[in-house]
C-alpha cells in the first residue's frame, strides 16, 4: 500500500532563518507531488506541482521553493523565512491518471 | 476571489442532531471531492461525485451534486462526536490531474456529546 511521510510535524524558526521540510511516498511510482498551506481551520491554497524529477510548477509567487530530487521526495525551502510564511503545509500525491489526493499529516510551521 | 464559497464557517451541535453543509460556486465543475481533516492531520478523501444529481451516501453521511454541478451539500444524520473536523470540498474544473482542484475555505464542525 501507499504511504505519504512529512516532516517534522511541528518546527519553530525565527525570521530570516532557512526552512527544510521533507516528504517521502512509498509503495507507488513516478507520483505526481503537492505543497499546499493551509490557514488556521481554512481551506488550502496550492503552492507546487511536481509531475516529476525536477519538474517544478510555482503556483503562487511566495518566499519558498521547492525541489523533487528523487522521484518520490519532494522538498519545501526557504533561503530567508518571513512572519507570514507561517502556516500548516501539507505534502499529497496522486497517481498520473487519478484525481484522488492522498495528504501527508502536516507541518505547524511558526515564524518568531 | 474565493471560487467555492462553504457554509456555514462554524456549526457546533449536540450529538444525534441532523445537519447539512453547503458548498457552492457560480462555475461549473467537472466533478467535486469532499474531504474531511482532524486537527494536525492532513485531509482524508470522503467521496468524489461527478455527476448532475448525484447522491453518494457513506453510511450516516449523504453528498448530493447540484444538478448544473455548481454546488453541492453534505448531510449528516444523527451526527457523533468522531463527526468533529473540518469538512473541506474541493472542485475540478477540467479533466486531468489533480492540479485543477479548488479547495472551499471549510466547515468547521463541532458535536457535542
């Protein structure tokens, strides 16, 4: 069976701090990968589409990055954090011909 | 511009009662997902519904799609506490991939045992 992992769940950074946020899918190929950040009990915006290894789509112009350096990881960065990159962010995958999005548990990210 | 509006934000009722959330739009929608998320948990996919009238039920839960697939509602019978979460829909509005899904800002509903 599939299995989505992000991490870490929670992360506190103050201002101008780098960021790192990792997720990993097992159990399926060549998925296609996700970031969305989602306000405090609100709906979820896109951020990144990956339809593969260093395949990139930016959603949104924003603070943050993201890279897929091997087919399954898909990784969020930020060279100089702001108070307003704090959110919940979630990693998901589908399948290339699936419209169903399977999400990860999350990262709390707190800006200081 | 918010292209799925939810409603009500916030709904809290004793368990046993009845409900219904609505998600509506002024586009039309190829199909239409509703999802559900616990605190610090990411959403978990209820049911997806793709066509004009379409009623899906998920044992106490019922999804109905608009006729004109504009909108949609989620009605719950004798709700429970592990009813609690946010109740995200979500629209597609062109076949493909997952990309062309909008998220609705979300149901927040509390039962009260």
């Amino acid at each position: 069976s599939q299995t989505i992992h992000q991490w870490p769940a929670t992360l506190v950074q103050p201002v101008g701090s780098p960021l790192s946020l990792e997720c990993t899918v097992e159990g399926t190929s060549n998925p296609n990968l996700y970031w969305y950040r989602q306000a405090a009990g609100r709906g979820l915006q896109l951020l990144f589409y990956s339809v593969g290894i260093g395949q990139i789509s930016s959603e949104v112009p924003q603070n943050l990055s993201a890279s897929r350096p091997q087919d399954r990881q898909f990784i969020l960065s930020s060279k100089k954090l702001l108070l307003s990159d704090s959110g919940f962010y979630l990693c998901a995958w589908s399948g290339i011909t699936n419209e169903k999005l399977f999400f990860g548990s999350g990262t709390q990210l707190s800006v200081l | 511009t918010q292209l799925l509006e939810q409603s009500p934000q916030f709904l809290s009722i004793q368990e046993g009662e009845n409900l219904t959330v609505y998600c509506n739009s002024s586009s039309v929608f190829s199909s239409l997902q509703w999802y559900r998320q616990e605190p610090g948990e990411g959403p978990v996919l209820l049911v997806t519904v793709v066509t004009g009238g379409e009623v899906k039920k998920l044992k106490r839960l019922t999804f109905q799609f608009g006729d004109a697939r504009k909108d949609s509602s989620l009605h719950i019978t004798a709700a429970q506490p592990g009813d609690t979460g946010l109740y995200l829909c979500a629209g597609r509005k062109f076949s493909g991939s997952a990309r062309q899904l909008t998220f609705g800002s979300g149901t927040q509903l509390t039962v009260l045992p």
